[in-house]
C-alpha cells in the first residue's frame, strides 16, 4: 500500500512540475495479442510517462488453437492476456465475443462505444479495415463505426457521451488493396524492445503454440523457457521499413538514426483531426 501511495505521489509531482495532465489511451484490437504486437513498444512508453492505456481485445481468443478450444482456451488466453497487461503496464479487458466469428454488429458497436467513453479515451488505436483475418477487419469497421457516436448522448445512453471526440488512430499493417499503410508518426520503441518481448512472451499459447502450428513452423519454437524468448524476439521485431524510418527522420530528426525498433501508426480520418502540436501532445514519447 506504501509503495502504491509513494508512487501516487511521485506521479502527481511529475505532472504539478509543468507536465502535462495524464493521458487516456485505448488500444482495441481483435485478439488477446494484437494490441500487444502493433501497439506494445508506445504503451509501456506511455505507462513509464504516467499516462492511463488500457488494451482491449473484442474476441476472447477461443478459436486459436490446434489443441484445445471454446471456454478452456478462453480462461487460457485471457489469463495470458492479463499477465501481458501487467508486464506492459496496462489494463487489459477482453469481450465475450467468440473467435473467428466476429461481425459488425450494433451490439458490438455498442460495447466498443461504452468502453472508449468509460475510459473517458483522448485517443484511440485500431486496426485498419483491410486484413486478412475478418476478425482484424470488423474491429476496424467497429472502431470506424464509433468514431463519431461516441459523442452522440442517445447512442448507448446509459454511459454519458464524451464531450471531446478522441483521434483515431490506426495500427501499422503491411496491406496494398484498396490503399497501403501511411505512417503519419512513427514511435521508436528501441528502448523498451526487450520489455515488449518480455510481455509478449506472456500469450504462451499464440507465440509458441497457435502461431507456429498454424505457420507450419512449431519444430522451431525452442524448449527451454530463455531460448524461446530469445526466439521471439527475431521472430516478432517491429522491423523499420524505408516508409517508417522516414517517419521516424521526420518526428526525431537525426536521432531516428538510432532507431532499431519502431511501432507506426496511420491518424484516421474520423473522429478529431490532430494538428502537429496536437499529435506530439498525444505522442509525448515523440523526440522534438
Ligand atoms: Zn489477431
């Protein structure tokens, strides 16, 4: 309890000496892996400046697996999702909704509108609506579909409307059709690298399971517990295409040279539009 005061206190002097107030950011993403895989590296750069993020997964992950499946896998993914948000440092909520099944439906649009407006969000990041996987894809249009009602009091009026629309932001993707990804700003998350591995390493299912079985390369994933994480690391490294290192020049200056991991992000055309002032208050971890 001592620990959770002094921390308190060290927050509030932070942000009394001349910084800003905290911000309030959600991530929403279709799976228990996929806030943490696009945006994880910006989270914990978020959470180590004080600021709230929560991630949210609109499926319960109860399809991805080679083994076992429905309610079983759901109590195993969603106990990984919640050791991952506690070593990134972030709130982690997972919705009801079955894996793979996921549609744009109102109920779900609903629910995507009443957890944004209860984390009383200032920004909003989501996948784009084009993705392989439908599950991406209807997150996107969900996220989409909120980005205005969530200011429209008699929209779900059981959870007040919030009184300012957030920027919507997308999450990077490697998609063409019917437009490819633009990296509007691009986060250098070298320093916390090994830290998004660390809580990656958390989906032990998706990582060294799920994804390597349905990838068709499970014989790779290493025994011992260091050895795979190790793996993990070469296997998932945010890498920096010549688009996000331009990103990166343009939000860095000469230190995007330093970069060897970067996360970006696409601002959305809905919800608030941010000027430059607007994106590095959003985007404090930017460098100039
Ligand atoms: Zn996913």
């Amino acid at each position: 309890m001592k620990r959770i005061v002094l921390l308190a206190c060290c927050l509030a002097v932070a942000f009394l000496a001349g910084a800003q107030q905290p911000l309030r950011v959600i991530m929403i993403g279709a799976h228990p892996d996929d806030c943490d895989l696009d945006g994880g590296g910006t989270a914990i750069l978020y959470a180590k400046m004080g600021h709230a993020v929560k991630f949210v997964s609109v499926t319960n992950g109860d399809a991805g697996h080679h083994e076992m499946g429905g309610g079983t896998l759901a109590k195993r993914r969603f106990a990984e999702a919640k050791e991952a948000g506690r070593r990134f440092g972030v709130a982690y909520d997972v919705l009801p909704n079955h894996d793979g099944e996921l549609v744009p439906s109102l109920e779900v649009r609903l629910e995507i509108i009443r957890k944004i407006r209860e984390w009383n969000a200032d920004i909003v990041f989501a996948p784009r609506p084009n993705d392989y996987h439908p599950d991406h894809r209807y997150t996107g249009v969900l996220v989409q579909d909120a980005a205005y009602l969530v200011g429209v009091p008699n929209i779900a009026s059981d959870t007040p409307p919030l009184k300012k629309n957030p920027v919507f932001v997308y999450f990077h993707d490697h998609f063409q059709k019917p437009n490819p990804f633009r990296p509007d700003i691009a986060v250098d998350i070298t320093s916390v690298f090994d830290q998004k591995v660390y809580a990656l390493d958390a989906h032990e299912s998706q990582f060294y399971e799920w994804l390597p079985w349905i990838g068709g390369y499970l014989k790779d994933v290493p025994a011992d517990k260091n050895e795979r994480r190790k793996w993990l690391a070469g296997n998932r490294p945010s890498r920096i295409t010549p688009e996000i290192r331009s990103a990166l020049e343009k939000w860095y200056g000469p230190a995007a040279a330093n970069a060897k991991y970067a996360e970006a992000f696409e601002i959305c055309e809905y919800g608030s539009q941010p000027s430059t002032a607007e994106i590095k208050r959003l985007f404090p971890m930017l460098g100039k």
